[in-house]
C-alpha cells in the first residue's frame, strides 16, 4: 500500500513504543524508513523491542526511558533522540494508563495515576515538542492515540474516559493554534485491538471478550497492521493538509452501540414478518 521508504529521513518518537500498538506502529514506521525513538518507564522492555525492530527492519530504533509525568525525562529523551537522529519530526502520543473500576470503587490516587500518564503525560510531552518545533522552525507532526469513548464518554475507566477526552481536546485546540508554525497534530479513535497490557486490564475474564466482539458490527477485534497503516498515512506528508482531526477504527463499534434502532438485530425474520403486519395494519 505504501512505497518503500516513504518515511526515510523522518525521525519519529513513540511513546509507550516498547509493547503492543506502540510497538506495532513503530514496527511499520521503522519497515518505511524512519528513524524511531522509543520511551517508556522500562528501560529493558525498550531495548529488547528496539533490538528486535531493527534487526527486523534494519533501520535505527533507539530505545530512551522517560516517564511521560516527569518532564525532566522528557527533555532528556528528546536531547537523546536530536543527539542520534539530528531532529524529531514526528511525535506519537501512545503510552497510557487504564483499567476497569466501579468509579466509587476508586482512590483519589487511583483516578490520578491514570489522569497523570494519559492526560498530563501527553500535554507535556505535546509541550516539549512543541516548544522544541517552534524555537527551531520545525514543522513538526503529532499522532494522538485516543479511544471512541474520548467522545462518548465511558462508565467503568472514567479516569481514561476524561483524560482521553482532554487528549482529544488538545488535539483540536493546538491544531487551531500551531497551524500558523506549520505543526499538525491529529488523532486516532481505535477500538478493541488486543494487547497484553489493554486485555489484562480491560478483559480480566476471557469470556468477557466474546460479548465484546458481538458488540462489533464487523464480529471482530482490530489488526495492528489496520492501525498501524492508518497512523503511518497521519505522520507522513500524504496527509498534509489535515489537521485537528480524528480518525475511528473500530469496526463500527461505537456507532452500533449509540443507533436508536441497533439492537433490532436480534429479531428473527419471522419476527419481522409479525411486527410488519402490525405495522402496515397501522398505517
Ligand atoms: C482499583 C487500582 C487498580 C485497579 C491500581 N489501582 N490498579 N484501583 N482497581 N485495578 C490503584 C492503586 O491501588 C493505587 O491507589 C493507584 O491505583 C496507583 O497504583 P500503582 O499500582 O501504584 O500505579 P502504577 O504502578 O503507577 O501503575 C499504573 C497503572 C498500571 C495505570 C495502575 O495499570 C499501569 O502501569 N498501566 C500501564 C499500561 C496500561 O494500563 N495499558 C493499558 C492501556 S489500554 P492507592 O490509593 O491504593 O495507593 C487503554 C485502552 C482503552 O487505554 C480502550 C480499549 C477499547
Ligand atoms: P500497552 O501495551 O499497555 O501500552 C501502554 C504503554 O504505555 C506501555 O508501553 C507502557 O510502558 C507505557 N506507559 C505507561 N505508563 C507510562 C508512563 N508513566 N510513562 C511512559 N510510558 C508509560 O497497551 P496498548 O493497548 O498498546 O495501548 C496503547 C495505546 O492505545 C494507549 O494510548 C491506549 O489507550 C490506546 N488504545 C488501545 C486500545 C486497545 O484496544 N488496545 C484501544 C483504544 C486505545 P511502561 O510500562 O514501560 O512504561
């Protein structure tokens, strides 16, 4: 789908690129080309995944740990990645931090340490960056990894549900705002794709993972690669006059469980032929 090296040249930090879809994404940015930079808080996971990309690749995968809450790590990541690759071009804002709760079921530190990676982790980095960008003229790219219920809302992870909308929230409003210096930012709405860390937190009981996909119009969970190819079309200059948007890959998931009528679907035909005549009857 996507010519080789179509991302050469471009250096692009992930975070959170140690497992799942950071990982995913920064396989196929690394396969077109890019240079990638990885961070997270371990270190180990890090070095292991960017051994592993790279000798699959051949292409630089640089591994940097840095807690996106502490804004110190971030600015040596950064200093880390322009010391390697010369500049960053590209940021995605990936790591995050989530699981399933009853909200009163929630210590006040338990609602922080989720707002704190996911809203306050991505507004930092997303203020390096951006600083980073402007003071040199770089016109620089950001990918926001968010979730469908950044808009709906969400019982259950309400930590993630209002940090994600936040995530969103920044998105739009520094799209309008930095558009002037030439940086897009833009964001990807996936649905259920499995990961270790997404499933052992959101799906403790592998039954729960069926109901999930019934709820699917398409009766399946994502493909990294799906995403993976969708966030390369974002950072890459293909997509160069969007910005402030939003992309939802979830096989139709969200839209099905918001349609006033959607939940027809378990009526049987013969059914149908009783409620017809009913109807018809009426008119
Ligand atoms: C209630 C919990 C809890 C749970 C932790 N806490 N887990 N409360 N239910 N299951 C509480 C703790 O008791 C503590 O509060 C506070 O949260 C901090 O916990 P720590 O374990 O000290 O935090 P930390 O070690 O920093 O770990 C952060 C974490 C952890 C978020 C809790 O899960 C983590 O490291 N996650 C990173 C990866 C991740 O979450 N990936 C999934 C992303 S999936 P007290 O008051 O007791 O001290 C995703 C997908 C969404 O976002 C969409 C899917 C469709
Ligand atoms: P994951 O593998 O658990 O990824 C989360 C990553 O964030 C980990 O690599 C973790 O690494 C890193 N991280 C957590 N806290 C951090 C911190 N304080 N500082 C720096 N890095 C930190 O889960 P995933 O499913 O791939 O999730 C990736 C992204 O997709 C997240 O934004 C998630 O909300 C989003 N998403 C996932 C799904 C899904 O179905 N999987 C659906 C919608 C949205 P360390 O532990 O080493 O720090």
């Amino acid at each position: 789908m996507f010519q080789e090296n179509l991302l050469k040249g471009k250096t692009i930090l992930v975070t959170g690129g140690g497992t799942g879809l950071g990982k995913s994404m920064s396989k196929r940015f690394s396969e077109l080309g890019a240079n990638i930079v990885i961070t997270s808080r371990k270190l180990e996971v890090l070095e292991q995944t960017a051994a592993e990309l790279s000798a699959e690749t051949g292409n630089p995968v640089l591994a940097v740990a840095a807690d996106v809450r502490k804004p110190l790590e971030i600015e040596a990541a950064m200093q880390a990645a322009v010391e390697r690759f010369g500049q960053i071009d590209v940021l995605l804002n990936n790591a995050a931090g989530n699981f399933i709760s009853p909200t009163e079921r929630l210590s006040y530190k338990a609602f922080d340490v989720v707002v704190d990676i996911v809203l306050k982790g991505t507004y930092y980095f997303s203020l390096a960056m951006g600083k980073y960008w402007i003071e040199k003229g770089i016109k620089g790219t950001m990918l926001n990894i968010v979730t469908t219920y950044a808009s709906t809302g969400s019982g259950y992870v309400v930590p993630s549900a209002v940090s994600k909308a936040g995530v969103l929230n920044l998105t739009r409003s520094l799209a309008a705002e930095w558009g002037k210096y030439g940086i897009r930012l833009n964001a990807i709405a996936p649905g259920p794709f499995p990961t270790e860390g997404a499933w052992t937190r959101l799906l403790p009981d592998p039954r729960m993972e069926q109901k999930l996909i019934n709820r699917i119009p398409l009766k399946r969970t994502g493909e990294h690669i799906e995403l993976a190819n969708l966030a390369t079309y974002l950072v890459s200059d293909f997509s160069g006059y969007m910005t402030g948007e939003v992309v939802t890959i979830d096989g139709g998931e969200w839209l099905a469980g918001a349609g006033e009528f959607n939940w027809l679907d378990v009526i049987k035909p013969e059914e149908w032929d009783i409620y017809e005549k009913i109807v018809r009857g009426k008119s």
